[in-house]
C-alpha cells in the first residue's frame, strides 16, 4: 500500500504553501506588502519565521483531529491512562510531527522551492529537554507508542521554563547555562487557562468530625496560588489518534487569595506578601539536573506536587464531567507513576476522595490503589526517594496525616500476617527515622509494581523490596523498556530506513517484530556493502558535526582547535548521563592502557579508533565532574601525541541531547554499555545504538542481558562479573590493591593518575590525584577489577572489525533481532496486564 510517505501528496503541498503565507502574516504579523509567493516572503522573513508558520501550518492539520480524538474519548467512555511524569524529554516536535503525519516528503519539497533545507529549518528549532536521560525519554517514546497504537493515554508534567542545563567544555571541565527553551516562543503548545486549579501548601487540618483523620477534614491558613495547563498534540504514525501532552506551570498567584482591601491601600508587598514568595516564583521554573540521585530538597517536593495536585484534580475533575459514579474511577482511569517523583499521587487522591468527595476511607483506598502503577526505574540507594516528615508535615499537613494513616494499618497487616516480626514492620514501614520511603509508600499505594528489564525486576523482587515482593507478590511484573523506531530509526536514520523497507516492506514502522525477515540478506554481500555505506555516510555527517560544531575551547570560550576525526576509524561511543555505576571511567582507564602499549611498540599497528563521549553530570556531583575532566586531559595528551594521533583520538561531545542523540547513535560503530552488573536499571541507549547498527560491548547488565537473549551471545561482546560474582565479592570483601599489585598495565595507569607524567597542570593533577584516590579507596563500581576482561574484549572488537565483511554481517544480525525492543512491545504489555485501555480507531 502506498502512503504520502512513497508517494508526494500535491494537493497537500499546495495547502501547506498557502497555510505557510497564511501565518507568515496573519499569526505572525509579517507585512507582507505585494507578496504573493512563500519564495517571495522568505527573502522578507527570517528563517524563524518560516519554521513558525511552518509549525502553525501543521497544527492547523493535527488541530481538527486532535478535537475529534478528544470527543470520541468521550462520546465513548473509554478508559483512559494518564502517564504521570517529572520528566519527559522529547526533543524537537517538527520532526516528530513530519514522520509522524507522513508528510516530510511534502515539507521538504515546499522548502526545496524556497531554497531551504528541511535540516535548517529543523535546527532553528530548540530540543524540548524537560528531563535528565533514560527515565524521560523512555517516557516520551510511550507517548508515541500509545498514540500510534490508538491507546487513549496521555502524559501529564511540568513546564519547566528552563530545561536540563545546556552544557559547555571549557578546558575541559563541564560548564553550566540556563536552557532558556522558550525564549523563542513555543509553536506547538496551547496555554488552557481556562482549566487551571489552585494548588494549597502549608496550613493546618481541622476536621469535621473529631473522631480521626479517616474523616473529612479541611485544610486552613495555606498559601495558595494556580497551575497552569499547556497543551501539546501527540500524534500517532499514520493514524488520527491526536493524544495529550498536559504540562503543568505555576509563575501565576491565585489572585482570589489576594488581600484586595490592602492593595487598594496601595500596600501591594503586603498584599503579595503570603501569595508571592520566592519559591512561588520559581516553583515550576527549572528542571532538577540530577539523574540517579536525590538531594532530598524542599523546592522540588513542591515541583512534585504541583505535579500530582493538579493533575489529579484535572483527572478527577474532567471524570467526574461524565457523570459516571465515583465508586468506578479506577475502572475509567489508570494512573501510572514514573519513578516515585509522583508518588504523592496516591495521597492526593486519598485526599480529594475522602476531604472532597466524601467518600468513605476504606473505599476510597481500594479505588486508589486500583487506579495507580508504580514504575520502579532505580535501584540505587541514593536515588531512592526519602522526605523529611518535618518537612513534609509543614508543606502538605493533610497529604503526611495520610500517609500517617496509611502507615498505620500497612504496619499493621504486616505485624499480623508475618507474625509479631517486628524488624520487618520496621524495614516496611513508611515513615521510618523522620523520613518518608515514597518507595514504600508507591509500592503500598499501587496494585502493580513493575521493573524495566528482567534483571531488574528480579533484582526488585530479591533484593530491593524483597519484604514487599513476600507481602504482595501478585503486585509485581517486569516491562522490558523500549525504544519508538519512528523517532530512533525513521527519523534520525533515514537512509537505513529506506534501504530497510525496500528489502522488506515498510511494515517494521508498525510492527518492528518484522526487522526479522532482514535475516535472509545475512550472507547478501551487495546488502551488507550498502549497510556499511550508509554508516559511513553518517560517519561523515558526524565528522562534519564534530569539525564545525564541537571544536576544543580554552577556559574564556576561545576556540583553541578544531578536531578532525577519520571516518576510517572504528567510532567507538559512550553516550549516557555520567555516573559512577555507568563506569566512563573504566572506558576512559581502558584508552590510556591502550595508548601506554602503543607508546611502548612504536609501529604496532592496530584498527584506528575514534573514542566518542557524549555526557551531562548533575551540576553538583564533583566525582563526575572530575571524570569529565580527565577524559579531556586525556584527550589532550593523545590528540595532540604524533606517535598515537593517527591511530586513536577522543572527542568529548557537549551538550548531549535528544538532537545530537540523533546524529551521534545513527554513527557509531560501537555501542559502549559498561556499567556495573546489577546498576543499570535496563538502559535504552544500548537499544538505539543497537538498532542502528552498532555492536555492543557491555556487561551483563539491564536489557543487555534480553538482548544478548535475542541477538545471540556471539554477536555482542560481553565480558566482566556477573550480578551474583558483584554481590558475592560486595559480601566477601574487595580490595582493589589485589587487582593492581597482579597487574602492571593496571598499576602503571594508577601511577600515571597519581604522578605529573599526563598533566603538569596542579588544578588537572588535583583531579587526577582525586580519581586515583576513589579508586585506590573503595573502587565503588570495580572499575579496576572489571578493566583486564574489558581490554581483552575490545581487542577481539578490534579484530572482528578489520573483518569487513564479518562485522558487517553481525551488524545486520544485530538490528534484525531487535524486535523485542519496541516501546510498542512494551506499550502493550503494560496494558494487557496493567491499564486494560482498549483501542480506539477515530473516525471510523
Ligand atoms: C530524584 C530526586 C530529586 C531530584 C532528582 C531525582 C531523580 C531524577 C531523575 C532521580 C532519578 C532520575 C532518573 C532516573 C533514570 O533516568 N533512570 C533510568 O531509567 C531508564 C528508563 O527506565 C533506564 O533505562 C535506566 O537504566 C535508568 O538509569
């Protein structure tokens, strides 16, 4: 069947040329005096305005489906998920929506006409980055997944003004600056003011009732002001599914609070005074920069519940509009948790049951805990959620006398059905030592608990929340995360794309199960030459990027040099969030042993290679930093070393985001996913690298472990301990001493990062010398012990690539068995056992 996508849509090309000039003047205000053509207009305009009329063209497209969608929700009643998230990273919308509408050929024809490129008008547009890495757009693919999928589920969030920080490499050291992502306006949100609530802090309960907190009770004396919905359509591929995007902002007091009798005194502070303080101002304004870690701090409890109070009153609200009793709400809503930051979900609707809509205690707890799902993403310690109670008390006095009560009948189940075990109540229990385990309070609140990959749904059950898992078994499950092929190969590789659907049909977009009948062309040499070709192409591409876009800069900004990578060499690429556990160190350590032998056998000769990183660190994680900063001293020394340069060089890409993700995962040749066994929760750029044809070198580790399941052992490079190996030498006791003093190569980097012989720089040694110590210390994340079995496998990488066609072949073996790793995959298993939506086709 041919689509818009194979075949140009003329009418559709000469709509979207008068949609362009319509809201070049009409929305845009641009006077286009005796313009008649968009060709004519473009030497008037800038090219921000051609993407804006461009935008607004479109969604005048996805406006009349997206009202029909909404009203089909309604007219039949359907049950409808809301995704609850703190973070959704979608990256830009233009391209979505051009793959998604099927209309990128059209798009690039009219530009064509004008003499733009559609990559131009793409890049006038900034990433929408509102989240730090996996666990934010793992929540955008499902966005996607589920409209494409006519499941009538939608995202709920916060409008953050700024987003994750946009990083800069100054002397190699990360530095940070606002993401001011709006400051060009925001073409694909509609500002709902219309359907903004009032959100309370602070204040004290008073009861109806002196009995106990189970009754209706009433919150006075808070402070109070509004959230704000904005609006963005997720459309689904090739279909009229137009779902929702509902992002929450807050910069508007309640005016209805307001002392009006003082601000006619003209007293305008005192009349702000209670309304606007400081953190009022600022509540929704920037996105936490960390990722895996959680500082515990008041203003982003606040953030999390904005988020969850007004969206549940959005939910509770617009539900009750249907006239359908409230004893059903779970039956017609399913709420899912992303991670514990909108746990308090669960309190909230506890609250708006019982205090608003009178229902009884017990009842509204089954609904509860009928309507929410708990995604589990971590299994981190210090990522794991803990509130002060003092703190929660004050802020959100009836949400914590919920928890409370809670509390209170959880421990006492527990003490009856596990027979006085009191260690046990006191390991369960959710308020333990002053802080609030929203862990616990997710997983007593929800009816399904689910992890993210197999290992880590085990891991859950075994270890984690072992206690949990013995009380309700039947609670937990695993989702295996996945990835959206239209964003991730459709989108950023198009030219694979093609040449996958000219092999086998284009039905692997819907259906990415069907990459499987590529491999037949296993052995098709003319095939494989063509797989090589288009990654060499996007090598180049790459190239291109890093020498115009990513050159070295000095401390002051100052452009010091531009690199210039071989597309000949293997591009070797670690690109994810930098912590500890994901080990960019050990990559880092396995480099300088590299360069150490090279030094030592002058004209050994070996497979080039061209190390890319690309990384953000949480702004105050300092060992991070540090990494960051050594993988550049690094850099330095082996760049600008004539006896290694031709043979190995390492590019820091800045500012990794979803756009560069795009350009970077669809070049690389090696997809590094290194992090210690039984720490990586699943990982999803192991996925996206993997689908574009990337080898993987990595760890039993995450969804590493399915996909070595399905790509076969053979094909992936795995090496290093085991979770059980990890957990035995944890219990026995490990001393990274034992590694080095058995290994020389180990033992001579450990004294290259301890001595002056890389750096005689003493703010760089002092970094070094800090690296040395982690490792010398404790060794956290056994780098050390995990670096022989690394190095060993890297050089059977090495080997298999001087094997061109060899590799090329376990290239395509690779991405044939990718199926399994579909967001739709996972989209439907996460309604089949959890959210139960049933699919609506619109219009039909
Ligand atoms: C918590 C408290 C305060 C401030 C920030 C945070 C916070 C923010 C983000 C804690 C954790 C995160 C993000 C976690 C995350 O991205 N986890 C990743 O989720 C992916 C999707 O499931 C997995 O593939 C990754 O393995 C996992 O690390």
């Amino acid at each position: 069947m041919k689509t818009k996508n194979d075949e140009t849509d003329n009418n559709f090309i000469d709509s979207l040329r008068e949609g362009i000039l319509y809201h070049l003047t009409k929305t845009l205000g641009l006077g286009l005096t005796g313009v008649t053509t968009i060709k004519e207009a473009v030497h008037q305009g800038h090219i921000r305005h051609i993407y804006k009329a461009l935008a607004h063209a479109l969604r005048d497209d996805i406006m009349d489906k997206w009202i029909a969608t909404n009203s089909e929700y309604r007219e039949k009643d359907v049950k409808q998920l809301c995704y609850l998230s703190a973070e959704y990273l979608t990256g830009r919308f233009l391209g979505n929506n051009l793959i998604n509408m099927c209309v990128k050929n059209e798009v690039k024809t009219v530009l064509d006409s004008i003499g733009l490129t559609l990559n131009e008008i793409e890049d006038v547009e900034m990433d929408a980055g509102l989240g730090n890495g996996g666990l934010g757009r793992l929540a955008a693919c499902f966005l996607d997944s589920l409209a494409t999928m006519e499941l009538p589920g939608h995202g709920y969030g916060l409008r953050y003004d700024y987003g994750i920080f946009r990083q800069e490499i100054l002397d190699g050291y990360q530095v940070e600056h606002p993401d001011e992502w709006l400051c060009h306006g925001n073409p694909w949100e509609i500002k709902r003011e219309e359907d903004a609530v009032v959100i309370r802090f602070g204040g004290r309960t008073v009861r109806e009732d002196m009995k106990k907190g189970k009754c209706k009770s009433e919150v006075v004396g808070c402070e109070s002001f509004l959230a704000i919905p904005f609006d963005t359509p997720v459309s689904g591929y090739s279909n009229k599914t137009v779902n929702t995007l509902r992002l929450w902002s807050t910069s508007v007091p309640d005016y209805s609070q307001f002392d009006i009798s003082a601000f006619d005194k003209g007293d305008y502070g005192n009349a702000l005074k209670d309304v606007l303080c400081h953190d009022d101002l600022t509540m929704v304004s920037v996105l936490y920069p960390n990722d895996n870690h959680d500082p515990g701090k008041r203003l982003r409890l606040k953030q999390q519940y904005v988020l969850v109070s007004a969206s549940i009153q959005d939910i509770l609200r617009k539900y009750k509009e249907t006239g359908n009793p409230i004893e059903m709400f779970h039956e017609k809503r399913a709420v899912q948790i992303n991670d514990t930051h909108p746990s308090l979900v669960i309190t909230e609707l506890m609250r708006l049951l019982v205090d608003e809509e009178g229902v009884e205690w017990e009842k509204a707890w089954d609904i509860t805990v009928n309507t929410c799902g708990y995604t589990n993403h971590t299994v981190m310690k210090e990522a794991l959620e803990q509130w002060d109670s003092h703190m929660l008390g004050e802020l959100l006095p009836r949400n914590y006398e919920i928890i409370e009560i809670i509390n209170h009948d959880h421990c006492k189940r527990i003490f009856e059905k596990f027979e006085g075990d009191m260690d046990k109540v006191r390991r369960m229990s959710i308020i333990e030592d002053g802080r609030v385990r929203m862990a616990n309070l997710a997983v007593v609140g929800s009816h399904s608990v689910n992890g993210v990959a197999e290992l880590h749904t085990s891991i859950l059950k075994n270890d984690v929340l072992r206690d949990f898992y013995d009380m309700f078994p039947e609670r937990f499950n695993n989702k295996t995360n996945g990835i959206t092929q239209r964003k991730w190969i459709l989108n950023a590789n198009p030219e694979l794309s093609h040449l996958i659907t000219d092999k086998i049909g284009k039905g692997w977009v819907t259906d990415l199960s069907m990459v499987k009948e590529l491999e037949k062309f296993a052995d098709d040499e003319a095939f494989l030459n063509e797989i090589i070709e288009i990654k060499q192409r996007n090598k180049k591409r790459l190239q291109e990027y890093i020498y115009n876009s990513n050159p070295v800069k000095s401390e002051t900004g100052d452009i010091v040099e531009r690199v210039n990578v071989d597309i000949g060499s293997i591009f070797d690429v670690q690109a994810k969030r930098l912590h500890e556990y994901k080990r960019q160190l050990m990559n880092a350590l396995y480099i300088l042993m590299l360069y150490n032998e090279l030094k030592g056998n002058p004209g050994k000769s070996i497979v080039p290679r061209t190390f890319l990183f690309a990384a953000k660190s949480a702004a105050g994680y300092d060992q991070a930093k540090s990494i960051i900063k050594f993988i550049n001293v690094l850099a330095k020394v082996i760049n600008h070393d004539p006896d290694v340069n031709q043979l190995i060089k390492i590019v820091f890409l800045e500012n990794y985001n979803v756009s560069l993700a795009e350009k970077l995962l669809t070049a690389a040749d090696v997809s590094e996913q290194i992090s210690t066994a039984g720490l990586e929760a699943s990982g999803t750029g192991n996925m996206k690298l993997a689908l574009n044809g990337a080898l993987t070198i990595g760890t039993m580790d995450g969804a590493n472990v399915e996909m070595s399941e399905e790509i076969g052992m053979e094909n992936m490079f795995i090496f290093g301990m085991r979770t059980e190996e990890v957990n035995d030498l944890n219990a026995q006791g490990y001393n990274p001493a034992d590694v080095y003093n058995n290994d020389r190569d180990i033992q001579r980097v450990m004294e290259q990062l301890r001595g002056e012989e890389l750096t005689n720089s003493p703010s760089e040694m002092e970094v070094l010398r800090k690296i040395y110590y982690s490792l010398e210390k404790s060794d956290r994340f056994f780098v050390l012990k995990d670096l022989r079995s690394y190095k060993d496998m890297q050089e059977k990488v090495s080997a298999l690539y001087a094997d061109r066609m060899a590799w090329a072949k376990m290239v395509l073996l690779n991405i044939a068995r990718m199926g399994k790793f579909s967001s739709d995959r996972t989209i439907k298993q996460y309604n089949d056992d959890i959210w139960h939506l049933e699919n609506v086709a619109i219009g039909s």
